[in-house]
C-alpha cells in the first residue's frame, strides 16, 4: 500500500539525510527571507476556533481523549508499528486550514531555484501558523517522500534544510508527488484542504499527473520560469485541481503569487 510503502521511503530518506551536511549559508539565507516576507492574511471567525464545530475523526494530537475506535482499527492495521498520531480520534472541527507544499526538487537545487523554495516554505510557515492552521510539506522527483507530516512542527529553516539535502535527481515524477500530498491531506478534518505545487513543470517519468491532479478539493500551481518550463501543463494541473496557476520568475513572484492563488 501507499502508505507502507512511504513510510520505509522516508526511513531510506532519512538514512541519506545523515550522510549529507547542512548548508548553513543556505540555512541563513532561508531565515533572512523567512524574517522579511509574510502574504496577506486572510480573515477568520475566532469563534469557531474554539471547538465549537462539528465532530470530525482526525488523527491524535494530544488533546482529545475520544477514540474513534473503528477507524483506528483500520488503521493500526496497516501499521504493524503504530505511533500516537495513527490513533484516531473525535474532535470538534472550527476554521482550520491545511496545506501541503510540493516541492519538485528533481536537477540541481542551486541559484534562484533555491530562493523560490526559500521564500515559498517561509511565506506558507508565516501564513499558516495560526491556532489549528496544518502545513505539510511533500518533496518529489524521480520517488517523492514527505519530509513534514501534517501533524508536526518544523521551522522554516529545518524544512528547507531537509529540501536542499536531498541529492540532485534527474527526472521528474509529478504524478508520484501529487499522490503523495493527496493521501496527506486526506488526513485532515479542516474546513479547507489546500495543495500548493511548486515546480517547473517539465514532466518525463511517470504516469499522466493530470490523473491525480482532479483528485484535489484544491490544487494551486506555483510555475518556476526562471529554465526550461512547461506551462500547458501546469495550467491543466491548476485548471484540473480546482485552482489556479501563478508564474514565478523570482523569489520576489512568490508572495505576490500566493496572494493570487489563495485569497478568495
């Protein structure tokens, strides 16, 4: 299954990851963007923050003590090693928002390239960091892993970390990092579930994206036209997913970019 066959992914990720050391000029750079740049927020009722909202099974997050226990059977079994967060639980739902990231980091993550990651990871963490606010993050190329669960916490710094230690791969799988951000943020009970594809678009291993594209509630493309680009398909991806398509030249598009893609 997916979800097996993710999980031993990411422990295989994680074992390279030790291998390769930190960028620390990287790391600073990402926080001197981090420090400057926020999107517009958008507006929300507090009140429904509160648990005021209709009772939803989520994953556990050390709060509710309800059990929804017919769903954490099905899911204990397909972890043979379960941890907290597969115990699912009955919680009352207000406004929140998830998003998941995903980030194509198939060639060489250098120059303008890692400024767009810099100031996407950085933008959605300011933007996303309210009470009950979810952000995931997917990395993809060739395979694709998710290096930020929806249900964890992690600084701007150490989710760029984790994208700029990844190897440099060749080809591009879109379709495998969308499958993956799909099964992530069908996890979540928020109000709105939101993907948001960071790539160029330029498509050569794998199955038609566009497939998984429709299986979004809303899927937002961020198009790196700084190279090589295809923007036939990242408008069918965007179109496909319920969402919309902005292109990113710069570092400087992102905030604008975001600004158009997610405020209603």
């Amino acid at each position: 299954m997916l979800v097996t066959s993710q999980a031993a992914r990411r422990r295989e990720l994680d074992q390279l990851l030790e291998d390769v050391p930190p960028d620390r000029e990287v790391a600073a750079m990402a926080q001197r963007i981090a420090r400057r740049l926020s999107i517009r927020r958008r507006p929300r009722d507090t009140r429904q923050e509160r648990g005021t909202g209709a009772l939803a099974s989520v994953p556990y997050r050390y709060g509710s003590d309800d059990i929804d226990l017919d769903k954490t059977i099905e899911m204990l079994t397909e972890r043979p090693r379960p941890e907290d967060t597969d115990i699912i639980v009955r919680e009352r739902m207000g406004s929140r928002r998830a998003a998941v990231l995903i980030v194509d980091v198939s060639g060489s993550m250098r120059g303008e390239k890692v400024r767009i990651a810099a100031a996407t990871v950085a933008a959605l963490s300011a933007d996303l960091s309210g009470a009950g606010d979810q952000l995931a993050v997917v990395a993809f190329w060739s395979d694709a892993a998710l290096l930020k669960p929806l249900t964890t916490r992690a600084t701007p710094t150490a989710l760029l970390d984790q994208l700029l230690r990844i190897p440099a791969r060749g080809l591009t799988n879109v379709g495998f990092g969308l499958q993956v951000a799909q099964t992530e943020l069908a996890r979540s009970a928020a109000r709105r579930r939101t993907a948001i594809l960071l790539t160029d678009a330029v498509h050569n291993a794998g199955p038609d994206p566009r497939t998984f594209a429709r299986r979004f509630p809303e899927l937002h493309v961020l198009l790196e036209t700084d190279g090589e680009h295809d923007a036939p398909l990242g408008r069918d991806l965007a179109r496909l997913g319920h969402g919309r398509m902005a292109p990113v030249h710069s570092h400087r598009d992102v905030a604008p970019a975001l600004n158009r893609v997610l405020t209603n």
